[in-house]
C-alpha cells in the first residue's frame, strides 16, 4: 500500500518521537517490568493514546491505518510501548459503536484530553478462548447494577482510570446473555486487584486478575442495550487486531534492521558474516515475511476504515494470525543471526522474540483466528 503524504508526515513524527523518547529506555522497562507512565503522558500530549476520539469530542479523529501506522512506529523499538499508542482503543470503540449518545459526551472527552488509562475485562480463569463461558454476573438493584466475580489478565487495569466489563447479566445460553459495562475503578469500592503476573515478554505492561466484591455500577454505565457486550467485545477486537498485527511488522522490522547491521559488522572466517550466502538468505526471508504482512495488514486497515465490517472480521484475524507467526519466525531468526551474543541481554533481539510469542496468544489465539477465517470460508 502506497501512503499518502499526510500519512507518511505522521510516520515520521512518530518515528522521531520513538527515537529520542522510547529507544533509549525500551531495554529498562522490559529489565525492571515497570510500568511507563511519561510514556502515557507523552502520548496523551501528541494524540497517540487516544487516536481514534472523534473530533465532535475533542479527539484527533484518527483512523485504523493511523494507528497501525503509529503501533508499527513504536513496536520498532519496544513492542510493549507499542501497545501504549492507541491503548484506548478497546475502551473507545465499544462506546462508538454501542454506548448511547449520553455515554459518548460522558465519557470520550475526558479520554480526549490524553494521559487517561483505559483496559478491558473480558477473559475469566475458566473463559478464554471460549469468551460464552464467563461467569461475573450483574445484577440488577434499583438505578444501578451490582457485579460480582473475577476477571483474568487485564492489561493496565490495575492502572486504569475506565475499564469495560464483560458480565453476564441473563441466563440465556452463550454469548446472549453478556453485557458491557463501564467500571470506574478509582471511584467505585468493591475492586481489589490481584499479584501481577509475571510475564516472559511484554514486561512493563501490568496484568492482573481483577476481584469484584458487590461493586455497584449506576445503571447508565452499561454500555448501549442489555445483551449487547459480546457483540461490542468482538467489533472491538476486530477493530484492534489489525493494530497487533502492526506491531508484529514493527518488531520484526526493527529485528530485521538490527541483523542487517550486524550481519555487516561481525567478522568470522575473516569476512563479515553479510558475506555468506547462508546468512543473506535468512535476511531475504525475513524481508518477503515482513513485506508480506504488512501488506495484509494495511489491506485489513482500508477495509476497517471503509466501514466494511465483514471484511474487517476476515482480514483482521488472517492479519493478526500471519503477522504474528511471521514475527515469532523473523525475531526467531534474527537470535541465530546474532549467534551467541543474541542469546544474551546485551542485544534488543532476544526481547523481540520474547514480545513476539505473547502476539500469538492474546486477543484471540492463532488457532481461535483459523477458526474464525475457516468459519467464514465454509459459510458455517
Ligand atoms: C499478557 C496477556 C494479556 C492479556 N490481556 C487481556 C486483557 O486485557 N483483557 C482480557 O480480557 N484478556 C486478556 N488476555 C487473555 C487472552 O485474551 C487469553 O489468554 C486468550 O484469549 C486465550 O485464552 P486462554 O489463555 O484461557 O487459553 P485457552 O482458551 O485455555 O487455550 C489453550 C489452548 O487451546 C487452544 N484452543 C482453545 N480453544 C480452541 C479451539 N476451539 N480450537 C482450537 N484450539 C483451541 C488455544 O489456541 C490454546 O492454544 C491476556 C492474555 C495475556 C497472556
């Protein structure tokens, strides 16, 4: 895909801001896994954070080819910094596209003025992949509604100004019964938050389970229609995939980036070793699988940007599901082009390979993806 001149100004931008700004302290928060908050400011002042706000709210008015733009930038240099851009995304789009007028004017300008810390709470211990299985239920008192259960994983919910919440608020069978709801944690009493995981990559992202103790929620913070949450859910992981795969092409760009110059750099043999055909070959694959993918991926972006909904779903888990395979072999890849040294701390590639595994598993698994891409082939 050919950018337009205003797309590429906004890479640029991004990419002058990751450089002087993210760079130099990627290797420190995947060391101390702690969580970066100038980053969230820093991101909050230029837009990033909350990209996707209409303008009618005060938001920048970005779109899904922005924000992959703006993941793939950053996923350059620190996927879990990647994640920072755009970060409001899961919280935004279920309002957008779900919430009642009231709701959008409540809550979308507060998120427009940026540094505000958004997650989403879908997954439970016992509901994962199978999101139908969750079990928090809600339940309706008067104006408002009391939830009770356990939430798993929750990315930036322990720091999280808003959270949408997936509970089950009916009986009926499967996904019927599940609504969204906007949870305030710093203003409502009842959620406590558990041991924060402790992850092989994607340090400095903070995940952990979150405990609701008869947390009432006034009626006006569910999110549209009664029933109406595992459609929001699925809209927004949809419009967010994309965005993974982004930063699967960034990272394994940057891994790319770094192999090529070492690969010039490093003597064996009395030759660099760029010289030998076994090592070009290895960086001409990586190039075609990084290419490849992120030709899919902004392919997926025009299609969310059209508003071609169906195409989206489609699009959108062959994106994150290739680009994130591909990004696990190219990452992969470049350990073995730094030999031993890429075994070790001193380099940037092992973390890449570390930060692309977890791209393979959360918001959807691969396989969750070829079920979803196999469904719409056979029309099941
Ligand atoms: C770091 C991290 C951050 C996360 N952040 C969030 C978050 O912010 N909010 C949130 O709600 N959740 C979050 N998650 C949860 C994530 O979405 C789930 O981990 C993911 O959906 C998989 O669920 P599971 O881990 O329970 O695996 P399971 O569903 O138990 O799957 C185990 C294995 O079985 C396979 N499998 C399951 N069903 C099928 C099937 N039908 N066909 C073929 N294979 C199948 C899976 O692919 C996988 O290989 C996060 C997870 C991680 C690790």
């Amino acid at each position: 895909m050919q950018f337009t001149e205003e797309q590429i100004a906004f890479r640029d931008s991004v990419r002058k801001v990751v450089d002087k700004h993210v760079a130099p302290i990627a290797a420190e928060i995947d060391e101390t896994d702690r969580f970066p908050r100038e980053i969230v400011d820093l991101f909050g002042e230029l837009g990033l954070m909350q990209l996707w706000v209409p303008e009618r709210y005060g938001g920048p008015d970005g779109n899904l080819t922005m924000m992959c733009i703006a993941r793939e930038e950053v996923s350059r240099v620190s996927p879990a910094c990647a994640t920072i851009a755009g970060l409001n995304t899961m919280f935004i789009m279920p309002l957008l596209h779900f919430g009642t007028e009231e709701q959008r004017q409540r809550f979308l300008p507060e998120v427009a003025k940026g540094g505000v810390v958004t997650a989403i709470a879908i997954s439970e211990p016992q509901a994962g992949s199978d999101v139908s299985a969750i079990a928090t239920r809600a339940v309706r008192d008067g104006d408002s509604w009391v939830i009770n259960g356990r939430k798993q994983w929750c990315s930036y919910g322990v720091e999280a100004d808003f959270i949408v919440l997936m509970a089950r608020t009916s009986d009926a069978s499967g996904s019927a019964g599940i609504s969204a709801f906007v949870l305030e944690p710093k203003k409502m009493k009842g959620i406590t938050f558990g041991r924060h995981e402790r992850k092989m990559g994607w340090r400095g992202a903070p995940n952990t389970p979150i405990f609701l103790d008869d947390v009432r929620v006034p009626a006006g913070n569910l999110i549209g229609e009664e029933g109406n949450g595992f459609r929001a859910s699925m809209r927004a992981l949809d419009l967010n995939r994309p965005t993974i795969g982004a930063q699967c092409v960034g990272m394994a760009q940057g891994a790319l980036d770094a192999s090529v110059a070492y690969a010039k750099e490093r003597k064996q043999f009395k030759r660099s070793i760029a010289e030998f055909q076994g090592i070009q070959f290895m960086l001409a694959d990586m190039a075609i699988q990084i290419e490849a993918a992120r030709a899919l991926v902004y392919e997926c972006a025009q299609a969310g940007d059209a508003g071609d909904w169906k195409r989206l779903t489609y699009l959108a888990s062959m994106a994150k599901c290739f680009a994130s395979d591909m990004a696990m072999k190219v990452t992969t890849d470049a350990v073995q082009v730094f030999g031993g040294y890429g075994y070790t701390k001193d380099y940037p590639v092992e973390r890449w390979m570390r930060d692309a595994k977890l791209a393979q598993i959360f918001e959807g698994t691969n396989q969750i993806q070829r079920v979803v891409i196999a469904r719409d082939l056979l029309g099941a």
